[in-house]
C-alpha cells in the first residue's frame, strides 16, 4: 500500500441535540510505521465486512458548503453547487489540494448529519493510498473508546483509542475505475450498519451515492449458479463436490485479499478445459451477474453445506461428506457419523 495523503477530522454531534461542530485540520499526517500499521488495519477490516453495497455517483447537485464562509453552517452557500463527486473531481484535476478537498467535504457531511436527528459524530479519517496498481480514496468515520493500558513504569492508565473494530460507517471509492469506466456502476462501496442492516442515509446522501449492487445478493446469485452448473453438466458427485469447493475456496480467497471475483478468472480457475461452456452458462440471461462481484463471506461459507436445527440439535454438514463420514437412511430417518471431531469425543467422554 502507498499512502499518497491522510487526514483526521472530527465531526461532534450529540442525538437528538443541537446542530454539529467542526474541529478541522489544516495538514496531512506525516507517514510513519504507526500510520502504515494503522491504515492496514484499517483496510483488513474494511474488507472483513460482509455487508457492504456498491453504486455510483448519482447526477444530483448539492448546494456548496464553503469552508471559508462566515455564513451559519446549517445555511448552504448560494454562489455555487457541488457534491462529493464535484469536490473529488476537482481534487483530482488538481483544482484545491487534498486538505481544501477534505475540508469542504467535511462542511457537507455536517449539513447533512445535521438533518439526522439520531446520527453522532466522529472523527472522519480520508485516505488517499494506491493498492495493486489502483487509486483509492477511503472516508470512514471511527470513535474513540475507553480503554486501560500499563505504561513504562508498570502503572495502570486509562486510555482512549481508536476502535478500528466498530467500522460501522465507511465508504471506498475506486479512483481508478471511476476514470477509466464510469459506467460501472461499482466504483464506491459502502458498509451498511449492523443495526438497521441499512447505510444511514446521512451519509449515504454526503457520498452522492445510489446502492444498486447488494454483494450478498450477488455472491448468492453467482453461487446459485454454480450448483445449477452442476447438477446440470456434472453426473459424478466427487466430481460435482469438488467443483464446489473450488469455486467456494475461490471466491473466499478473493475476499481476504478485498478483491472483486471477475468471472473471467473464476471460470478459467473451477471450470479448467470447460471454461467456455460454464462462462456461457453463468452468463445467461436467467442470471443476473456482473463482470465482476464483490464475494462475500457470509455467503461463501455456507454454500455447499446441508443444514438444520430444532429445539435440541443443530447440524451442519458439508455435501461432501454424504454417503462418506455423515450416512443418512431415509427409511430410518437417521444420520450416522463417523470420524468425528476430536473436540466432540471429547465432550462426548466427560459428560
């Protein structure tokens, strides 16, 4: 990862109260191995998150908020309109520099976390960092937590720190192919909060971004067909699991990288000599996938898995394991099990 810029700033907004305060910084944070550490942290986590949506930028023009104005911040500047894509566009034709960028971005999202009467505040971290050859530009907004640490004479301390974990509102945007195809209609994800399972629409409106790909949608779609493939194409059941496997091995790999599955490369690696055909087949009209999807986890760990549950028991079971350690007889109604975990044998002889 190259670090071309990174700044804090600090929205301060209680709910349910009064309008939002700015405390603005006027330079980039200078590069360090703390910094580095940080903003790797930073993307691993972003990338962990399952629920993320993907969209662009909508053609709407929101009133400018200028940073320089003595005006009340709740009032928008008449003289001109931009958005956040008219700032970036700006900042990367060189027209302000990052830190005039950062800031008059931050004049907008507090006009609009203004309007949420719910939302809080937070310190709102921009990076710009280049990652395998492409441009990012990452806005994530992140809280202080209390915390306890021993310092060098062995005492004890209370301590306030960044909790990188509860990276509940965050948004990246593919600098790069925003440029080269701005038709994607995929170049910003967003991660949605974990209580309303919704990006707050605050921040969803200071982005300027619709939500048109779901990634759990998606990588469901994508795994949906895959099994259609199979049980259509494929008589072995070895050979049908295995196929499986490798596509699900696959795709949970590009999500621990933060990369987008291109079906092209999927194809070519599960399909092997019939690329061609399963490229056809997935890309069929009763399938609606991109060129490319952004996999997600969750998903991805439970396709090619059998399972249930009742008051007492819950099972999961991989395919592949029917009819080799897990038997079922119909006529019975039974599952059998053999080889079984050594941590269950475990339990089993200490109770």
């Amino acid at each position: 990862m190259i670090i071309r810029d990174i700044v804090v700033h600090l929205i301060e907004k209680q709910a349910d109260s009064g309008p939002s305060a700015l405390s603005l910084s006027k330079e980039s944070i200078t590069a360090s191995p703390t910094l580095e550490y940080f903003l790797e942290e930073l993307n691993k986590v972003y990338n962990s998150k399952p629920s993320k949506v993907f969209g662009s930028f909508l053609e709407l023009q929101k009133k400018q908020l200028d940073s320089n104005s003595n005006e009340d911040a709740n009032e928008m500047n008449d003289e001109s309109f931009t958005s956040s894509k008219d700032l970036l566009s700006r900042y990367l034709e060189q027209q302000i520099n990052f830190i005039d960028y950062t800031q008059q971005s931050m004049n907008l999202l507090k006009h609009y976390i203004d309007q949420a009467s719910k939302a809080t505040g937070g310190y709102i971290v921009f990076v710009h960092y280049t990652l395998f050859g492409s441009d990012f530009m990452l806005i994530v907004m992140l809280n202080n937590v209390a915390g306890i640490a021993v310092d060098s004479e062995l005492g004890i301390n209370n301590i306030d720190y960044l909790d990188i974990s509860k990276l509940h509102l965050a948004a990246r945007i593919d600098l790069s192919l925003w440029q080269e195809d701005p038709e994607s209609g995929r170049y910003i994800s967003m991660i949605r909060g974990k209580e309303s399972n919704k990006l707050s629409d605050y921040f969803r409106l200071f982005i300027g971004s619709d939500e048109t790909i779901n990634s759990r949608q998606e990588t469901s779609e994508l795994l949906t067909a895959v099994s259609q493939y199979c049980e259509e194409n494929i008589q072995d059941d070895e050979q049908k699991s295995q196929f499986k496997q490798k596509s699900a091995d696959y795709c949970l790999e590009q999500a621990d990288k933060g990369q987008n599955v291109v079906l092209k490369d999927f194809s070519g690696y599960v399909a092997d000599s019939a690329v061609d055909d399963f490229m056809n087949y997935i890309k069929s009209e009763q399938y609606e996938l991109n060129n490319e999807i952004s996999p997600n986890k969750t998903v991805i760990r439970r396709f090619n898995k059998i399972s249930g549950r009742n008051q007492q028991v819950s099972i999961t079971i991989n395919e592949e394991a029917l009819g080799d350690t897990v038997i079922y007889d119909a006529e019975k109604d039974t599952l059998t099990f053999s080889d079984l975990p050594a941590s269950l044998k475990t339990q089993l002889l200490n109770r």
